[in-house]
C-alpha cells in the first residue's frame, strides 16, 4: 500500500476519534408513556417484559395462537428459553417460531434457511434469509406475534429492524404484536449521534434516529408504531424496577452476548462508536479475543495512534497499544499495529462513543 495511502488512513482513524471534541452531546431522559424515573439506587432486581408475562401467568396471550419471534437471549430470571415457557403456558398455542439474523442460537454470520426447533418440532422461520419478514404462509395459523430479543441499544443493529417489518407486516394482517420488553444495555438517558438520512433507510437503519436513541426495545416499537404510522395492535410487556440511568450491569440481569462479535459489556459501550472504521479500512477486532473492544490494520502504528488519542483526553476512555492478528474477517492471519480502548467511566463514555459514527 502506498505510504500517502496509510497516511491518510491513519489521519481518517484519528479524525473520526478526535471529532467526539467537535460534536456535543445531546444528552436527555427518553421518556415514554411506561418508562420508570431515573433512581440512584436499586429498587429491586430488574423484571424483564418475560419475567413480568410469566408473573401474569401469561394471561394476556390466553387463548391466543402465537408466533414467537426470538433467539438466545430470551431468557427469563431463571434461564429458561422464551419458546419453552409460553410452549407450556396454559391456554397458549404457540404455531410458528421466527429467528432474526445469527439464527436461534445467536451464532451464525450468514444467510440462514428455516429449520426445525428440536424442543418443540415447530418450524423456525428466519428472517435473515429469501426474505427478511414474515410471510403469508409463514403467518398461516397465527393471530398474534410475540417478539423477545436483547438489541444493542444502536440504530444499525438488523434486531431493531426486524421487529419493525414484523409489525408492519402484522398490522397488514390484523395481527396482534407484544413485545416483551428489555433494557437498553446503554441506559435510557444518553440520546447522541447524526440522524439517518430519510433516503438511506434499509435494513441496518429502519427510521431517521440518532445512532444512540435511548429507548428500550419496547419504546422503540412504540416510537416506530406512532411515528412511521405502522398502526400494529401493539402491547408492550413493560419491565419492573427498571430506570433510565441503568447501564445493563445494574440491571443484575446476566448478560448474554446479543451476536457473535458484541461479546461484552464493555464492547456494547464501545460498539456504537467503533463501528465506522472498517467503512476506512480498518480491523475492529473481528476474529479476535476482544472485537469492539480494539481497532487496527498492518499500516497502522499502534504506540503513535494510542498516544495521540490520549492526548485528546477523552471523557471515560484510555487507549493503549495492542497489535493482534485476526483468524478471520479483515487483515485475517495478518499482524495488524492495534489500539486497545479502555473504558473506565461508562457515563462519561458514553457521551462519546455514540459520536464516532457519523
């Protein structure tokens, strides 16, 4: 590669990170109609919209025929699977199963094609394949949808977007939509980043929002139904003891990695931000220990650029130097000059990862 080349590279790298100094946050309560209020303490452990369905004694889907739209993080308290608990609800029938991208287990990186549960020898029609939402035939049977899946909290996350096909395909239908809701694993109080553009909606961006909008996936139905004028028949399962000031560790909710590559807490934070560099030619860690949580290329010098992000002196952050060599993806089996970010202050990061992406 030409040296004027990994210049301009490196100097795009730095570019992106510095401009977190140039964009002030927007940084506000995302409040809706069934959000709870910002509490400095824990009221109790964090009752997510399953935990709370099956304290109902799943009253509301009584006498329902139901699609479940899900994957591997829905779990409730007790680690049972959103499929096994509302297979077994009284007065349940539960007729299809629907997956999103990485397919019910959460570990795919490819188009997928429908298969069969083995628990329950229903069909699992995914929605990351021929097509990307639910169909006549898919639907055959089923008067309300149920959806339970852990998002990241960003708008380029296909989750967010797959619950928003659904639900204009349920509302084409006259289909009942609920969806169990979950946290936000970044909080409900940080709103930041560029909106999407109106014209550059696809499946990695449903809906002109920031790239951090700080609702819950249940809000996020809400604010799609209103303001997209999906009018689904929606019901959202609100969670209990939640607050808007939770990041997902206070939520004592055990963390399941939502995709392959958002394995961590950590990463979570970081990801919204991050995300951009591989559009410039830059490894983010995938096929590595720690994707999201450090960045490079084998034209990049990892001590120069970790010592001039750290001379920016941004809020909740420390980069130092960490060259890795990727299994797969990019640089894959080639040793990348890396930078490994740090995060100390969660709050105080956040207010700047979310501006990494433009």
């Amino acid at each position: 590669m030409p040296a004027s080349r990994r210049v301009f590279r490196c100097a795009l790298g730095l570019i992106i990170f510095a401009g977190i100094l140039a964009c002030p946050a927007v940084a506000q309560s995302a409040t809706t109609k069934h959000a709870s209020h910002r509490s400095n303490s824990r009221a109790g452990r964090v009752q997510t919209g399953l935990d709370v369905l099956e304290s109902q004694k799943f009253a509301p889907l009584r006498g329902k025929h139901i699609g479940i739209i899900t994957n591997h993080t829905g779990r409730d308290s007790q680690g049972k699977s959103t499929i096994e608990l509302l297979a077994h609800a009284p007065g349940v029938q539960v007729v299809a199963i629907f997956s999103p991208e990485h397919g019910l287990g959460g570990q795919l990186d490819e188009r997928l094609s429908s298969t069969k549960d083995p628990s329950t020898g229903l069909h699992v029609f995914t929605l990351y394949g021929e097509t990307l939402r639910p169909t006549d035939e898919m639907l055959k049977g089923v008067d309300t949808l149920v959806f339970d899946i852990q998002d990241a909290g960003v708008r380029f996350y296909t989750y967010t977007v797959t619950l928003a096909y659904a639900m204009e395909e349920a509302a084409k239908r006259h289909i009942a939509f609920y969806v169990l809701d979950r946290p936000n694993p970044l909080g409900g109080e940080i709103i930041e980043g560029p909106i999407l553009d109106s014209d550059k909606t696809d499946f990695v961006g449903y809906y002109p929002i920031p790239v951090r909008y700080g609702l819950t996936i249940g809000e996020l139905a809400q604010f799609f139904n209103s303001e997209n004028h999906i009018n689904a028949d929606l019901h959202v399962i609100a969670m209990k003891n939640w607050h808007r000031n939770y990041f997902f560790e206070s939520t004592g909710i055990r963390w399941i990695p939502p995709s392959p590559n958002l394995r961590t807490i950590k990463g979570s934070i970081v990801y919204p931000g991050l995300e951009i560099l591989q559009n410039a030619g830059v490894s983010v860690g995938r096929g590595t220990e720690a994707p999201f949580e450090e960045f490079g290329a084998p034209w990049m010098d990892g001590e120069k650029m970790s010592s001039a992000l750290n001379a920016t002196h941004l809020p909740g952050l420390k980069f130092v130097t960490q060259p890795f060599i990727p299994v797969s993806g990019l640089y894959a089996g080639r040793r990348c000059g890396g930078v490994g970010i740090r995060v100390g202050d969660r709050a105080a990061a956040g207010g700047g990862a979310g501006r990494l992406h433009p």
